[in-house]
C-alpha cells in the first residue's frame, strides 16, 4: 500500500507561503516537471505581504515592469509605480495562467516540521491537517510577521490600535485624533493618505528618513499597446530599469562617500516643501544617505507641513490612558494608534518551528544571527531551503530579481537529487555555510548599510547585517546558478537492521536499530 493509500500525504515539495516567493517557487517546479507539490499557506488567498498590506497609500516603490516575473510579463500596468490592488491582481493572475490553483492549500498555516532522519523527509503539521515531504521551500518572506513594539501602558489603551500589515478598514478616522508611530516605507505612504481626513495626526519620529521624490506616472494606452503587440519592448523597458540599478549598486556597496550629491537632491526635496526651519531640522537625516532604505513620496513632506500634523522627533515612551508620552516628554492626547514600526526580519517566526537533524529549532541555530549557504541553505536541515533567506535583500533593486536567483538555485538542488538516486537528502556542511557568511561579512564592512552611522532594520540584535547583499543581482545569479555538491553532505537512508537471533528480546532489537543512526554517504563531488 501507498501512504497516501494508508491515509498519510507525502509529497515531493512543500512550497510555504504563497507570494512572490512561494508562487515563484510553484511555477518553477512545474517547468522542472515536477507536479508532485503543494503551496501551503497560512491565510485565505495568495498574495503574501501584497495581500497583507492593505493600508491606504500601499503602493510599491520599485518601478512596475521590473517588480513582476521575467517569465510572466505584464505589458498592462497602469502606473510607472504600482499600488498595492494591481500588484495583488498581478500575482492572482500569474496563479491562474500558471494553473497553481489546484497545489495550494489555505487556511493551512505550518505549526511544526521536523526532520525525519530514518525516513529521509520533513514530517509536516498544518492547521488544516498533517503531511510529509521530501523537500521543503520556505517562502514566508521577511515583511510577513508584523513587530509592535513593547510599550508600556499599550494595554490599557482605551481607543483604536492596529499595525500598518494589519490594516482595521472598518474604523472610520475621519476626524479622529490619530498617532502614527514609525516613519519607514509604509508610513510615509500613510501619512499622506490619511492626513486630509483626520482630525490631527501625530507622527512619532524616532528617525527621520532620506526621502526622494517619487517619479510615477500613469502609463498610456499608446504604451500598453506597444508592449502588448512587441513583447521585446517590455523586455527592453525593464532591461534599462535593472541596468540602472546595476550601476548605482555601486556608489552603495563601495564608494559610500559619493553619495553626499543624491543627499543634496534629497535635502531639496524637503526644502520645497517644508519652509519652516525647526521642522526642516526635524525632518534631516544625521547618516548617510543609503544606510537606512531611501524612501519614495512626493507628497510626504507636504502633508507634514499642513496645520493639523505635528511631528514629534522623538520615540514612544509610554502610554497613560489616551495621552502618548514620548522620550522627549512631549505628550498628545489621541483616539487611535498606527504602528508602522516594520516586520520581524531578522528572527524570522518560521525558524520557531522548524526542528532540524539535532533537534533543535532554526530559531536555536540561528540565535546569534542568521546564516544560510548561499542564503538557502542551514546547516543540520537537510532538504530546507529558503527563498528570500538571509543576505538576499536588496537596498536599491527589485527582489524579483533575487527571488529568481533563488529559484535557480531550487531548481538545481532538486536536479542533484534526481541525479543521486534513490532516498537520498543533501545537508550544508558547516564549514560550507561559515566560509560563504564569512565572505558576505567581509564585503558588508565597506558597504553604507554597515558605515553609514545609522541603525537600520537590517541588522540583527548583535549589530551584524543578515539582511542584505553586498553587491549586484548579476554576481547573485552568478553565485546560484549551480548547486556545488562539494559544500553539502549527502544523507542516505540507515540501513535496515539486521536480521536478529530469536533469543534477543525486542527491547535488545530496538537498541541495535538505534545504533544504526544516521548513515551518509562520505563521498565529495563537485558539480
């Protein structure tokens, strides 16, 4: 009898989460040929972090044509930027044309996945029942899990509290006295949203962003036409988006200090609309610009300069029924609160519950940052790999570009196995995964994320970048287009016990096959 015979899933793959990521991943295993796979995500329908983030003003600040697929073009976007209803229709769309529908399953949000070292696979439990597959591909995305920080009175907050990825659509602000609480990407979206219908907004500022106009435009019908009856075009318009980003990679990852022009156009954009000197002061950065994530709004500032807004440079302190009281001492009475204080990027919640080949957690192996061969890859987790996994992330580009890297790199691994036979399960060696982390951290110290006198969600608890990479998409692809057999260790199914005397008792025969432990294969290859 099967498993599935005997009531137990097994499949191939387990693909989780489901956007751009995990639908990335679905469609890449159905050009490799593999069907034998299911997406398993924790919500109601796809879309990730783009279903999620819902708030008003939610629009992506990566220009559209280079923010979608290579292999799924879209020669319909109907702005240069794309607002998040679009973004979120595209990824529906790529799940229909692709035919992903019948792999996916919601509402089935992955509580536990243990690696089975006697069966060679990864035993599964889900909200929505239990399986087991061969391989694993962690798609959760780093702007999944929001982070509220701690503050104290919070509880006892009699009115309106919700963060940003968490978007109450039912509460009414007209009028209202609202707190905004953080001034990173989503908030500088918020803000000028919600400011003409509040009644007073306060934004708590702990540290002012570089903020850069914010180019978009409606694209033309006359455009569209064009990409939709030349497809070369659309390439050739996001071949020019990437070739740009390519080039100004640079002035981040090795020439910091030749950044201080981009920050003369940042400080002029403010000053055209901010005239008033103590909130210019208010509103400048004191690092670099590049070393926390520039941000795009043109009508940031202005909504920062009309009469019912005041910025307080200062962070939240506590809370006293509904006064805020920030580290300055300032104090503003509201009816609500909006987070916009950013996601857990760095302790990911998905390493909680996966519990690899020592039984420990990923959150355990990863307590003091971090660290994945070729941000895929954990030592002591056999067949997990991870999209968008640490030092992927990109400052300036389109992680599209990355996620496909990535994909490569999925596609490959699978390859290896097929080429291997039989059960066979591939674990990164350790010294594998220090020499690529090693050569990563070198690369950092020079880069404006790490010098550039500011701390950003990009680093960890003890200071170190596991969130960035130092360098172009071009020399990501380079470094996953294969997978190096040599830097992981092949893991073979144990051997069946031998047949024993009739005098040994059970008890003695359940020692001998625990004695058989975890055979491997000790042959290196190359790739």
């Amino acid at each position: 009898m099967t498993e599935r015979e005997q009531g137990h899933e097994h499949v191939r793959v387990a693909v989780i989460g489901s956007g751009f990521g995990g639908l990335g991943a679905a469609v890449r295993l159905r050009r490799e040929g593999i069907t034998d796979f299911v997406v398993l995500e924790r919500a109601g329908s796809v879309g990730g972090t783009w279903r999620d983030n819902s708030y008003p003003g939610c629009a992506c600040d990566v220009p559209s044509h280079l923010y979608s697929f290579s292999f799924a073009p879209n020669p319909d976007w109907p702005r240069t930027f794309s607002g998040q209803e679009h973004i979120r229709a595209y990824l529906e769309h790529v799940t229909d044309v692709f035919g992903l529908r019948t792999h996916l399953r919601f509402d089935s949000e992955v509580r536990r996945m243990t690696w089975n070292a006697q069966l060679l696979r990864w035993d599964i439990e889900t909200a929505s029942g239990s399986l087991s597959a061969d391989v694993v591909v962690s798609a959760t995305g780093p702007l999944s899990d929001p982070k509220i920080p701690d503050i104290p009175g919070l509880d006892s907050f009699p009115g309106k509290v919700f963060h940003s990825a968490r978007w109450d659509h039912d509460y009414d602000l007209t009028g209202k006295r609202v707190a905004m609480v953080g001034t990173g990407a989503s908030a500088i979206q918020i803000v000028p949203a919600i400011q003409p219908k509040v009644g007073r907004l306060t934004l708590f500022q702990r540290t002012p962003p570089w903020v850069m106009p914010r180019v978009d435009r409606g694209i033309s019908g006359a455009e569209r036409w064009v990409h939709q009856r030349l497809p070369f075009t659309g390439k050739l318009r996001r071949g020019l988006l990437w070739g740009i980003r390519e080039l100004q990679v640079q002035a981040f990852t090795k020439h910091p200090n030749e950044l201080g022009f981009v920050e003369q156009l940042a400080k002029h954009n403010m000053a055209r609309a901010i005239k008033d000197p103590a909130l210019r002061a208010k509103l400048t950065p004191d690092y670099r610009i590049g070393c926390k994530r520039i941000l795009l709004s043109s009508e940031y500032y202005p909504a920062l300069a009309r009469p019912n807004v005041d910025v307080v440079a200062s962070g939240l302190r506590e809370i006293r029924g509904n006064t805020l009281v920030a580290a300055d001492g300032s104090a503003a009475e509201v009816d609500a609160i909006v987070f916009g204080t950013g996601f857990r990027v760095t302790d990911m919640p998905i390493a909680e519950r996966v519990v690899g080949a020592d039984g420990r957690t990923l959150a355990e192996s990863w307590k003091d940052g971090m660290a994945a061969l070729r941000g895929a890859s954990a030592a002591g987790f056999p067949n997990w790999m991870t999209i968008i996994g640490p030092n992927t992330g990109l400052g300036n580009s389109s992680m599209i570009l990355m996620i496909e890297s990535q994909l490569n790199y999925m596609a490959d691994y699978l390859r290896q196995l097929n080429v291997l036979g039989g059960r066979a399960a591939l674990d990164a060696r350790p010294s594998a995964v220090h020499a690529w982390n090693r050569r990563v951290q070198e690369r950092m110290e020079r880069t404006v994320w790490n010098t550039g006198g500011c701390t950003s969600w990009y680093l960890d608890a003890n200071g170190r970048n596991s969130t960035i990479w130092p360098g172009t998409t071009s020399e990501f692809r380079r470094a996953t287009r294969r997978v190096d057999l040599a830097e992981y260790e092949v893991l073979r199914a144990p051997a069946p016990a031998p047949e024993q005397p009739a005098k040994k008792t059970g008890r003695q025969t359940e020692q001998t096959e625990q004695k058989t432990g975890r055979q491997t294969d000790k042959t290196e290859a190359t790739a």
